[in-house]
C-alpha cells in the first residue's frame, strides 16, 4: 500500500504507473482492500478540520495541497472502479482523467 499511495501523492511520477503496477494481479477484492487503505491514509495525512462558522453551522475542509488533490480524485475515482469489478485499462485511465478533467472545468474549479 504505501507504494501505492506514494506513487499517487508524488506529483513527479506518473499516475497511472501506479496502477499498471498493480493492474496484472490484482483481484476485486484487493482493490476494495486498497480503496480502504488509500482513504485511511489520506485521512491520516491530511485529517479533516472541522471549523465552526455559526454555533449551528460547521464547515468540514480537507488539507490536502493542490498540487495532488487533483491526483487523489482520479486516483480514488480509479480506485472505486476497480473496486466495483472494473478491468484496468489505460484506456479506463484516460476516460477517468478526462472526465474529472471536464467536471471541474464544467464547475470552474479547473485550472
């Protein structure tokens, strides 16, 4: 796992290297396993802070550097997938890229 996990948060090496890795051997069952590990330690690293706007509204915001948010969504979207029964393709690689790539541009979060 934490190969895995530092493959995804190393914005110097090449996200779906990460998978390939993993992709030959790898059964539903593992992925599901790793879907839990790769969120317990994004948890872990960067654990969520709670910040108390109005006694009645609390806000919830997550940590994580920009320079890799946009790794971990792909990677956890991948992850789910996977997870789900999918096959690993660089093809499946490419169509999750473009289609968090294209919501964020549709919400303008994309830069």
């Amino acid at each position: 796992m934490s190969l895995f996990y530092q493959n995804i948060i190393d914005s110097n090496s090449e996200l779906s290297k990460a998978f390939e890795d993993l992709a030959k051997d790898s059964t539903t069952d593992e992925w599901k396993k790793l879907q839990d590990q790769f969120h317990e330690q994004i948890e872990n690293d960067y654990p969520t802070i709670r910040c108390e706007i109005t006694p009645e509204i609390v806000e919830e915001r997550n940590p994580i550097p920009e320079r890799i948010t946009k790794r971990i969504k792909v990677a956890a979207m991948l992850l789910n997938i996977l997870a789900m029964g999918g096959k690993y393709s660089r093809n499946l690689y490419l169509k999750t890229l473009d289609f968090c790539t294209t919501s964020e541009v549709k919400n303008g979060s994309f830069v």
